[in-house]
C-alpha cells in the first residue's frame, strides 16, 4: 500500500532536490523516498535514539490496549 502526502518546501530546498535527483538520475519521489531511508537507518543506528524509541513503542502499547475486566465483571 502506498500513501500520497504533500511536502511543502521553500524555493532553495525544492531546487537542491530537483538538482540533487536529477543529477542522480532519479525522480524526486524516488530521491525523497532514499533520503528518508538513509535518515531512518541513521536514527536507528543511534542508540539513545532507539531507546527513546523502544520506550514510546511500550508507552503507545500500555495505551492502546482494552481496558482489563475485573473477574466479576461480565
């Protein structure tokens, strides 16, 4: 499944990406797509980073669960 989003930039960072991609020979989807993979696997080589996120992922976890019914409870 794939998501459309829209990302605003201002003039000097949507024409470094233009450059950027078409030097490379990619689109700019497919130039946004590979920065995006080389910041996410920078973040989860960064250790403090991935105990923040190990500890949002068990906070979101401990909040979404269904509330617990007591025994008597039916």
């Amino acid at each position: 499944m794939t998501k459309s989003m829209t990302l605003r930039l201002d003039d000097e960072r949507a024409a470094t990406l233009m450059l950027v991609a078409r030097i490379d020979g990619v689109t700019v989807t497919d130039c946004v797509r590979l920065a995006i993979d080389a910041h996410a696997r920078a973040r989860r080589a960064d250790p403090r980073w991935r105990r923040r996120a190990e500890e949002h992922l068990r906070w979101v976890a401990q909040h979404a669960a269904p509330p617990q019914q007591d025994e008597g409870e039916s």
